[in-house]
C-alpha cells in the first residue's frame, strides 16, 4: 500500500494500452496536417474576415425589415416551445418503457431504448432535412425536429431518473399490491420531479439553440432569414438578425438560470 504513494513508483503500462495510446497520438498527428488550420490560412483569413465585418456594420434598422425579423423570431420561440413542451410530455411514457426497474414490457423495453438512443444520437440537422423532404418547408417542420431532438435528451435522463429514484416507497406500494403504473405515478415521479423540471428546462434551453440554426435548412424560424440575408449578400440585414440571436438565447439563459434557482 506504501509502495503505491511512492512518488517515484513507475506504473507499468500494458501492450495493448500503449499500442492505443500511440495509434491516438498518431491519429492527433495525422489530423492537424489535413484538418487544421495553417498559419498562411489564417493570415490570408484575417483580411477577408475584417472586410466582411466591415460590410455588417452598422447592422440594418430598416422597418420593414425589423418587422420581418420580430415575427421569425416569435415563430423561433413558438418552435422551441412546442416541441419541448411535446417532446416532454412524449419521453416521460417513453422513458417508463425504456426503464431498467420499473417497465411494464420486460425485455421489450431495449426496443424503446434503443429508439431514445436513435433519436439522440442523430443530429438534429439530419430530423430537420428528413421531415423538410418529408413535411415541407416551414416551422411544423422545425417543430418535428424538437419534438424527436427532445426526446432523445429527456427520454434518457428521465429513465435515468426513474432507475435511481428512492426504492422504499416503490417496495411499500408493491407489497400493498399496486400495478407499476401506480409506483409510477404515486412514488417515482413525485421523487423524480425536481429532476424532470431541471432536465426539462435545459431541453428549452437546448431547442431555443436548435430552432435558431433549422431554418438553415428551411425548417423555419429566424435562421431561415439568416440564410437569406447571406445568400442575397445583405449583410447588414444578417448582422441585425445575428445580433437578435444573441440577445434571444441570452434571454433564455437568464430565464432558466432564475427558474432553477427558485426552484433550489
């Protein structure tokens, strides 16, 4: 045991794990000769991107305009709101499913895990062209991509949640002879819902950020505005909208820091 807080003690290092750290160090190697940036690009970049800024400035303040931006923008909070408001509603069954310790379905329950796995782990960007092919151009489209986006991140920190959550009470109501429904909404859920309330507020958080940059693609929202400013070469027009951007997710992360720390 003293041998072990020796400072000088050298750890052995097995084959394997020094093959792997070297083919990742090799990996890192290779990758900053192909992906990074040389110092020639950045010098020859720092002009074009001062002259770029330059044609932003001052950022457009034309009415007409403002009032275009003001309504994609309420359209963005529409978009957020909605689709964590559903996708909410929508992991808290799904979660119960997918759940460890409290399923009804058995071994059926890695089905639904493996569907909050599907729906989180595939970027919101690739659900936002998927249902702009499959829906159309437009905000129900962005308001789909939140929907699923949403439940890939609640759906697994709620069975998260749902495994963790006190077992006392679960084994009180299981003796007295309730159904799992009834340990779920009599004792897991009143345990587990500040946590749900914390998950579910950095899921707003997250679907702001996410319906900001769908219109990108044409899911709606002030990102769709964004992209035509840049593709008209109104530049202006694009750094008023980048500067209500700012200002918008600033404003939701005040909004939910205040909530959380009411809620503590």
């Amino acid at each position: 045991m003293h041998d072990r807080l020796l400072p000088g003690r050298v750890h052995s290092v097995s084959p394997a794990t020094f093959a792997v750290l070297v083919a990742v160090a090799a990996l890192f190697i290779v990758s900053i000769g192909q992906v990074s940036p040389s110092p020639s690009q950045l010098v020859a970049g720092l002009p074009r991107m001062y002259g770029l800024l330059e044609r932003m400035m001052p950022p457009s303040i034309e009415p007409g305009f403002l009032t275009r931006v003001m309504w994609r923008t309420v359209e963005t909070l529409q978009i957020a709101f909605v689709g964590t408001v559903f996708g909410v509603l929508l992991s808290l069954p799904l979660a119960w499913f997918a759940s460890r310790t409290l399923t009804p379905l058995g071994p059926l329950r890695h089905v639904f895990k493996t569907l909050i796995s599907l729906f989180r782990t595939v970027p919101d960007m690739v659900w936002a062209l998927l249902f702009v092919a499959s829906i159309g151009l437009g905000p129900v489209a962005g308001t789909m991509t939140i929907i699923i986006d949403t439940i890939g991140f609640c759906g697994r920190f709620f069975a998260e949640a749902i495994e963790d959550a006190d077992k006392q009470p679960q084994e009180a109501l299981f003796t007295s002879g309730a159904s799992r429904f009834s340990v779920l909404t009599g004792a897991v859920i009143p345990d587990i819902m500040p946590s749900m309330i914390n998950t579910s507020q950095f899921a707003l958080e997250k679907a702001l950020r996410s319906s900001v940059v769908l219109g990108l693609v044409g899911a709606g929202g002030i990102g769709q505005e964004l992209k035509v400013a840049f593709d008209l070469f109104q530049y202006k027009n694009a750094s008023t909208i980048i500067l209500v951007i700012f200002v918008l997710v600033l404003m939701m992360e005040f909004a939910t820091d205040r909530l959380r720390a009411k809620a503590q």
